[in-house]
C-alpha cells in the first residue's frame, strides 16, 4: 500500500524546487495532488507530467499571499474532491534584498512577511476546516535553520520563518482536537536551481557549505521529510520540528 492512498494533498509554491519535487513523490505515494502556484504555465505541465506518469494531479492558480485568491484556491479543491487530507505550506523564500534590520529596506520586510508566513497562515485559515469536514488531517508547514539560529543579512526572513515555527505549535495545540495535526520542516540549504545560482553570484559564501556535515542538501530530502509527516507514520507527531539540515544546527 502506498503511503498516501486515497488523500488529497494540496502543495503550494509547487512549480519548482522543492515544492515540484514533493509534488511528484506524493503523487507517486498515491495522493491525489493539488499544485498551487502563480505561474500557471510551469504548474499545469507539472500537473501533466504527474499525470502522465500514472498519478493524479491538477493545478490551481494561486497567490498564497492574497485572500481571495487562496479562498478561490481551496474552495475549487473541495468542490473537485469533497476532502482535503495533506496541506504543505511550501511557498516562500529569501531575496538578496534582505539584510540588517537597520538597512534593509522596509518594504522586504513586508514582503517577507506577507509571503512566508501571512501565506501559511491564510492557507491553513482556509484549509483547516476542509479537514474538520474530512474527519482530521495533516498540516506540513516549511521554516527554515535561520528560525533556529543567527545568520547575518537575512533579518526579514528569519523573523517570517521564527513566526512559522511559532505558528506552528500553537496551530498543533489548537486543532488537535479535530484530528489535524500541524510540523514544520526545518531546511538548512537545498540544492535548488534559485540557492545554486545565489551561490554562484556569492562565491564567498559558499564557505558556509562546510558546516553541513553531511553536505548540502538535495529537494527530494525535504520531500520524504514532508511525505513522512503528511502519512499516518507520524499519526502521534503534532507541533514538531523537522531539520533536514545536514548536521548545520549542531555545529
């Protein structure tokens, strides 16, 4: 039996990266998958292609960041499915604008804000009760080792990531009730098209490689992190946090 037979899983910022990857791996667990994006060209090949290979999938437009269009998002999932059993908070992300608080600029913060962690909050306010309808579900939202630790010019992303993990166990607390259960996964770097080519415009930074001591990364190690939480292998795991860090946040 595949790990995610018969569920309906909604994955957002789901056209690239991370988000693709574990796209393709729910699919192939057997989970019915909504790709929820902006770029609706990228998310309906994607959609596609699982397709194509034997899963399900359709894609939805959407921007986690503005509330009518997650309410439009999460009500098409429902008339399409009448449940909804996997929400993967997966879109975000750092700009090279950010920096010290004292001189990044005021709109990164916002920025920031609105799409890291307003974006999980509207997507799980929408979510959670399709799940309450659906009899209990599971909540995967994303962080990152920033919220966990000090790391220079990234201020505006790492109170968005520190509000996530803070959301994050209060939402468990909350909505235990009803059977949902809410983890964040905690990635360090990830080999993704957008952090190798921060890197390459950055060669000084990849200095900081050497404290992964298992090496950075790859998008399918944050996928199987989100597959284990969003399976009924983590039925008694609510309101944890997940590294998949190679090692980063002990040394």
């Amino acid at each position: 039996m595949k790990r995610l037979d018969g569920k309906v899983a909604v994955i957002t910022g789901a056209t690239s990266g991370i988000g693709a990857v574990t796209a393709r791996l729910f699919a192939r667990e057997g989970a019915r998958v909504v790709t929820a994006a902006r770029s609706t060209g990228r998310g309906e090949a994607l959609a596609g292609e699982i397709v194509a290979d034997g899963g399900e999938s359709v894609f939805v437009q959407t921007d986690v960041s503005e509330p009518e269009s997650v309410d439009a998002a999460f009500e098409t999932v429902f008339k399409r499915y009448g449940r909804l059993d996997v929400l993967f908070n997966n879109a975000g992300g750092s700009s090279s604008a950010d920096g010290p608080l004292t001189s990044a600029p005021l709109e990164e913060f916002w920025r920031c804000l609105k799409l890291d962690l307003f974006g999980t909050w509207l997507c799980s306010r929408a979510a959670i009760p399709l799940m309450q309808q659906s009899g209990g579900g599971s909540i995967v939202n994303s962080a990152s080792i920033v919220a966990e630790m000090g790391i220079p010019n990234r201020d505006a992303y790492t109170a968005a990531k520190g509000g996530i993990v803070a959301l994050t166990r209060s939402m468990a607390v909350e909505f235990a009730k009803d059977r949902i259960r809410v983890n964040v996964v905690v990635p360090g770097a990830v080999a993704t098209e957008r952090v190798l080519g921060f890197f390459e415009r950055e060669p000084h930074l990849k200095k900081q490689w050497d404290a992964y001591l298992l090496g950075i990364a790859e998008p399918i190690d944050v996928a199987r992190a989100a597959l284990f939480l969003a399976s009924d292998e983590s039925c008694r795991t609510t309101g944890q946090k997940l590294p998949v860090d190679s090692g980063i946040l002990i040394s």
